[in-house]
C-alpha cells in the first residue's frame, strides 16, 4: 500500500499513478517528452516499468566495471524478486534483512545486536539497500 503525497491533488486513477512516481522518472518523462497518453505504458524512451520498479536510462554515466552487479535480484521483503541483467547502485541507507524473523534492522542497529548475540554465527541475513523507499537486495 502506498500513501499518496499530501500536495498531489487527484481525482482519477491515472492522476494517482501519476503522483506515486519517483521524482526520477517524472524528470525522466520531462527529459525526454512523453505524450499524455502514454504515461501509463509499462516501456517508455524515459523508462521501464516492471511492477512497482521503474529503470531509468542513463547513457552519459561512467561507472566502473567493479560497480556492477549481475543478475541482481531486487524485492521489497519476500516473494519472488525480479533479476536486473544490469545494476548500478550510487546511494541508499543499508539495512539488514534477517531471514529467519523476516524483519528489516538499521545497518547500525543489526551490528549492535550481532554484537550483543552469543552465537551471532546461526544468525542468517541479507544486506539491503534503501533507496528512496525501495529496498532492494544486495549479496552479502
């Protein structure tokens, strides 16, 4: 479930997609000049969307090869993820999912308690980055 933002003055379904859009990919529509009609479509010049994910070109970034990940997979908590071929990850706060309670900790916090935990070894997690409200996995 998703808030809408307070400012957003919406009356149909389409302007409620609208308003839940990241500010990157309303920029990334601007950028390039997508039509009205076509805002709603899954695969646009500005971006694609897959389920509640959205991938923004970016042809003029220079990243290093070791920045990459692979066949990244990306989810918000649990079920199946969606696989990017291709990522590149430049911000985000860093949680930690623990799998066996299947609950999000602050990086900060998960340290204190693996710190505090006798047998901190039996504990099994997965780092995760939040970018702008989107947790998505990183392999430990």
């Amino acid at each position: 479930m998703a808030a809408i933002p307070e400012e957003a003055r919406v009356s149909t379904v389409k302007q409620v997609v609208e308003a839940l859009k990241p500010g990157p990919v309303k920029n990334a529509q601007g950028r390039v000049g997508i039509k009205t009609k076509d805002l709603h479509k899954r695969r646009t010049p500005g971006y694609v969307r897959q389920g509640e994910w959205f991938f923004v070109p970016r042809p003029n970034v220079t990243v290093q090869d070791y920045l990459i990940h692979r066949n990244e997979p990306l989810r918000r908590g649990g079920g199946n993820p969606h696989v990017a071929e291709f990522l590149y990850r430049h911000s985000g706060e860093t949680f930690m999912f623990a799998i066996s309670n299947r609950r999000f900790w602050e990086k900060e916090l998960f340290d204190r308690l693996i710190q505090a935990c006798v047998g901190a070894e039996t504990v099994t997690y997965e780092k995760l980055v939040h970018p702008n409200k989107n947790l998505t996995k990183l392999r430990s």
